[in-house]
C-alpha cells in the first residue's frame, strides 16, 4: 500500500461533500505533491519525503498557495480550490509531525529486507578476507517502500539527524545500521597485512589485492561506528516498555515502538557485546532487563522465564510469568531433568560417555494472597497480548 494511501482516501472522502468540487483520487495525489512542493506526483515518489514534509511545516502559506493553484490548473473552481487546500493541509498534519517515525520506519524496513539485518549470525561467522555484497554492487543506492523510492545514503542522514535531535529510536536504528555497515566488511590482520603492503606499492596477487580493497572498505565504517559507542551509552538507545505496559494494563503502545519489530534474543546480545559493563549500573540495567522479557514474550522458553522469576520481587509478577509459561506449555514449578553426557554437554547416549544430571528443577513460587489473583490473571493476559501481538507484527 502506498503509504499516502489513507490521507488521499480521507480527502477523496471529503471532498465528494463539496458542492463545486470534481477532483479525482488521482488528481489529489497530484495536490499532494503540489503542497509538499514536486510538480508532479511522479517526482515526488523519487523524493525524500521526510525533507519535503519538514519544509512544509516550516513554510505552510507557500505549501497552501502551491496546493491552491495546482488544484485551479486541474479546473477546479476558486472556492473548491481553497477547501481542497484546507482539507490536504489538515490531513497532512499528522504526517508532518511524523518525520522521525517515517525515518526510522523506512530505515527498518531497509536494514531488515533490503540488507538483510536480521541475519546476525554474519557478524559473528563472516571470513575476514570476505567483501559485503552491498560493497561489490555499490550502484544499488535506492529501493522502494510503499509506493516510494528511498535513497538509501539520504535515508542515513535522516535517521542521524532524528537520532542527534534525541529520537532514540532513531538512535538505535543508528547503531544497527552502523553495525551491519561494519559487518558487512569485517577484516582480520591478513587484510590489514596486504593493505599495507598494497600502499608500499607490493605486488600482490589477484587474492592478495581482493584482501587490501576489502580492508580499506572498512576504514571509514569502523571509524564511525567507532565514534558512536565513544559517544553514546544504554541509555541513549531506545528499549521496550515492558514495565510500563504492564502497570497501565494495556499493550497499545507497542505500536509506536520499532522494539517490538526487532528480534529481542539477539538484539541484547548486540547491546551486551558493547554496553554490558553498565549491566551493573541500576539505571542502565533497566535497558537490559527490558529486552530480557521481551525476549521471553517473543519465544518463551523456560530457562529465560524462570531467570526473570527467580530474579523478580514481585509476588505479581513471578505468579504472572508461571501462568504465561503454562500457557506456553511450560511448567516452571515442575522438575524436568534428565540425563547428559559429562564430557559434551548433550543429553547422553546409554552407550558412551559418563553421566551426570541436566535439565531443570521446579521453582516454587511464593505464596499469593488471595486478593492478587485477579491480578495475576491480568498481568498473564497482558503478557499473552504481547506475545500474540510481536509474533503477528513480525
């Protein structure tokens, strides 16, 4: 869906109440683009809109007049002219105070299906002596999102500019595109090794060579992303709500947040790989502790619930968590063990190996007062929302 597909519908809408007016649907994606400032509906989906929605809002006279005239070149009357005007300024309202949300919006969808961020383990598995393809095909500068064409280094440049003005969750979406930008070219001594000798004016061979382009492709991605750990901390970045969401009762604000969209489990692992010393810090673990359940609401598991119970004070909440896992098929109060192979680790095979005990022993909850169980049931219920909720948005 092209995503002014619901502010034309609505000015479609109105605009069939007016006496005088004949405008088509077509013809108000034109008036669109005559008030954000393109000639032409066509231009504008080549253009950034998040620029033209900010220029809008800081010229709205101009941005009226433009969508006045367009609206009399496509024969409608003076008066039609000026209430199509209003009714576009008036629906374009919420979207300009969305720019930050468009961005990061637009930066998700690129790092997640355009690049490919979702698949972590390349930073961890990647050959040093590797190039990203992003890097072998450099002309792809562009892709589409929702009927529009989004230039990509443009795009980086919004989302550092909503990250600078303090939108976190722009901040976030920084560091994960700073990342993926180093792991799509990580290099080890060997690339380092030919690259200086690639200055020194070496001859190499065609592997050689290959090793230096690729080590000198990462100079500049690790000097930025170098740069923004220098200068950011935990709590810089956006988190989940979790705690908030269950104290109001209510799983609406999830979205709002590109939180719930990312893969918590692996996420955090980012965040520990780089911020885990502020782990210690009780104003920074609640980042953490955070992505920790929604981790748990995304894919229960049993370890994970049972670390938050046993880690939670809260009589409510370790109650809510128990009847969330049995809803899951999980039952933390039960023992689950079984047996495993000393030497490995895994579940042990009868005819190798000595044997020792793995699995899990049930926790015993505390007790709850009567009064709390209301509670308990709504908190679990929330928990559940969630849970339904990440996996549909997903």
């Amino acid at each position: 869906m092209n995503m002014l597909s619901t502010y034309t519908y609505n000015v479609s809408s109105r605009a069939k109440k007016l006496p005088e007016c004949t405008i088509s649907r077509a013809q108000i994606l034109e008036l669109i683009a005559a008030y954000l400032g393109k000639k032409t509906y066509a231009a504008l989906k080549t253009s950034s809109i998040t620029n033209l929605l900010e220029q809008a809002n800081k010229e709205p006279l101009i941005a009226f007049e433009r969508c006045k005239l367009k609206a009399i070149h496509l024969n409608q009357t003076e008066t039609a002219s000026t209430q199509l005007a209003n009714l576009i300024r008036d629906e374009l309202a919420s979207l300009i105070g969305m720019q930050s949300s468009l961005i990061n919006q637009q930066a998700l969808h690129y790092l997640t299906y355009v690049d490919s961020l979702t698949n972590y383990d390349d930073f961890d598995s990647r050959d040093s002596s590797e190039s990203s393809s992003r890097f072998e095909n450099e002309s792809v500068n562009k892709f589409s999102y929702n009927g529009f064409e989004i230039d990509i280094k443009n795009l980086f440049t919004e989302l550092q500019q909503s990250s600078i003005k303090g939108d976190k969750q722009s901040t976030l979406l920084e560091f994960l595109w700073l990342l993926d930008d180093l792991s799509s070219v990580t290099g080890g001594e060997s690339s380092q090794h030919w690259y200086e000798q690639s200055l020194k004016g070496q001859t190499m061979g065609d592997t050689q060579k290959k090793w230096a382009d690729n080590y000198a492709k990462q100079i500049k991605p690790t000097q930025a992303f170098e740069r923004f750990i220098s200068q950011v901390t935990i709590s810089d970045l956006a988190f989940p709500n979790i705690d908030d969401i269950f104290e109001a009762n209510n799983s609406n604000s999830i979205e709002k947040s590109i939180c719930y969209l990312l893969d918590a489990e692996k996420t955090l692992h980012l965040l520990n790989q780089y911020w885990g010393e502020d782990y210690d810090s009780d104003f920074k673990k609640q980042p953490f502790n955070q992505w920790l359940k929604l981790s748990a609401l995304q894919q229960p598991n049993r370890s994970l619930i049972s670390e938050l119970i046993e880690n939670s004070r809260d009589p409510i909440e370790q109650h809510a968590w128990a009847l969330f896992a049995k809803e899951n098929k999980i039952d933390v109060t039960q023992d689950d063990h079984y047996a495993i192979n000393m030497d490995t680790g895994e579940q042990w095979d009868e005819d190798y190996g000595p044997i020792g005990v793995g699995g899990y022993s049930g926790i015993r909850l505390p007790q709850l007062a009567p009064k709390n169980e209301s509670k308990v049931y709504e908190r679990s219920e929330i928990m559940l929302q969630i849970s339904q909720k990440c996996q549909n948005r997903t």
